[in-house]
C-alpha cells in the first residue's frame, strides 16, 4: 500500500514546514492527484487518519482536489477528446498526456504563534 508512505511523506513534509516557520500546527492540507497518478484516493484517506494523530496534524483532513486525464497532440497541441485515438485529428501526430498523472501538495496552511 504506497498510499501510507505517501500519507508519510506528506505529515514528514508539513513537519518540516511548521519547524521552518516556527508554527505551532497545521491546520489545512490541500492535494492535487491525477486520475493516473496511481493513487486510490480513499486508501490515502485512510492512510492519512492513522499518520497525523499525535503530529502537529493531528485531526486535520486532507482537501484533495481530483484532476482528470486531459490528452494534447504532442505537435500542434490541441486537444484530444475523451475516449478517442490517441491521435490529432488536425495534424495525424501522437498525443500526450497534458495532465492527470500529478500527485501535489499545493498549500499548507498553519497556525504560527
């Protein structure tokens, strides 16, 4: 389950911050994850819950944002519809993935005293 060394990685993370800021605790997380970044956002939920608890986190949720797989033509960049070809129908060339397999940690807010 890479969901709980993700969690890990995140509480590791704002830790660092709050001692940087000298802040007393987090108070919001908010994440960004791809719908091909490989992560099953409830396993990571639930990862979360058992990391935080006795952390400077402790009894703060996760705000994640889902972003969806968006394809562009590698050439000419325009977008290639949901469910079709890989394929530009302008220019004939490969698509690629424009987004969707990110996983970020966009802000921490904390409680500085």
């Amino acid at each position: 389950m890479h969901e709980y060394s993700i969690a890990s990685s995140l509480l590791r993370m704002a830790e660092e911050q709050v001692a940087k800021h000298a802040a007393e605790r987090v108070s919001a997380l908010a994440l960004s994850v791809g719908a091909l970044s490989g992560v099953e956002i409830e396993l990571l939920e639930t990862a979360w819950s058992l990391v935080r608890e006795r952390s400077c986190c402790d009894g703060v949720d996760l705000a994640i944002t889902r972003v969806a797989a968006r394809w562009a033509c590698a050439e000419c960049g325009a977008p290639i519809a949901p469910g079709g070809l890989l394929r530009c129908d302008d220019c004939g060339a490969s698509a690629r993935l424009a987004c969707g397999d990110e996983l970020v940690l966009e802000r921490i807010e904390m409680e500085v005293g």
